[in-house]
C-alpha cells in the first residue's frame, strides 16, 4: 500500500508540474498497485479528486489516445520497473547502479525503511529510540546520499531496494547445493 501511496502521489506532483506523460504512466502505475490491493485510494477515498484532476488535466493535454497509451504502459508494469520509473531517470548515474553504488548506515538503512511505512521523523525517533532532531538528521543523510529531493524518493529507493535484496538472496540460495 506505502508504494501504492507514493507513486499515486508522484503521479499527482508530476500533473502540476504540466510533465503530462510522466503524470499519465504513474498514474498507471498507480492503478497497478491499487488493482493489486483490491481497490483505488484505500482508506482515503476523500483524496480521490486529486488523481480526478491529474487524470483530467494529462487526458486534456495529451490527448485521448496519447494518454490511454502512456496509462497502459503504467498499468503492465511490474512493481520493480513502477518503483525505476517513478524514481525518474534524474539521479545521478553513481546512484542509478544500485544498492552497490550505494551505501548506507545500518541505521540510515533501517531509517530508509520506515520512511517506507511512512512514519514521521517523531514516529521515527520513537521507534528507534533516538531524539527528534536525530531522526531528521539520518533522514537528511539518506537524502543526500541517494541523491535525493523527497521522502516519497526514499521510500521507492526503499522497496525497490528491498525487492533486490530478495531476488538475490533467492539467487544465492538456487546457486547452492
């Protein structure tokens, strides 16, 4: 549901900023993920005219056809190529090759993650036991090193990362005997 969330939400950002086609495939993309889970906006239905407006908005100035192509093209993705693509190609190449490329803290890792779940830096702190202030700091960190601008970035980076990690784990345990 938290990528379902974030990406609806990248759809609506790329909207206002007139990125027609960037709007159109995530909110695809987003209409995956709610497939997925069983129905659009879960527990949030009152929020549903902000992606009325976006879809409206991208239709108008892409076309008909132009943007049931682009939505289509959102829709058959998988999670892995959703995550890619609402992550943009706009970081840098360093950070585009991956977790390897990428390193990051046990504790700025584990502070990646629950921005996933989308917790607050003080929901943070109290999970982790650490001030407020302490919070924010690993969360600017995470930011910088990913190369990042936003929270809704760190929690794509976050499941994407964590799909990887179990495709080479599952990897590892076929190459065993």
């Amino acid at each position: 549901m938290n990528a379902a969330w974030r990406v609806e939400s990248l759809a609506w950002t790329a909207a206002a900023q007139r990125d027609w086609k960037h709007a159109a495939v995530l909110l695809g993309a987003a209409a995956m993920y709610w497939q997925k889970i069983g129905r659009p906006l879960s527990g949030l239905s009152r929020l549903s005219g902000h992606r009325d407006k976006a879809m409206k908005s991208a239709r108008k100035a892409l076309g008909e056809s132009a943007f049931d192509r682009e939505f289509h093209r959102g829709v058959v993705m998988s999670e892995m190529e959703a995550v890619a693509y609402a992550l943009d190609e706009r970081r840098s190449a360093q950070a585009a090759s991956s977790s390897e490329a990428i390193r990051l803290t046990r504790r700025e890792q584990q502070v990646a993650e629950l921005v996933a779940q989308g917790l607050t830096n003080r929901a943070i702190a109290e999970r982790l036991f650490i001030s407020v202030r302490t919070a924010q700091g690993h969360v600017e960190h995470v930011l910088t090193k990913l190369g990042f601008n936003s929270r809704a970035q760190i929690a794509a980076w976050a499941v994407s990362h964590a799909h990887e990690e179990e495709s080479q784990g599952a990897a590892r345990s076929i190459d065993r005997p």
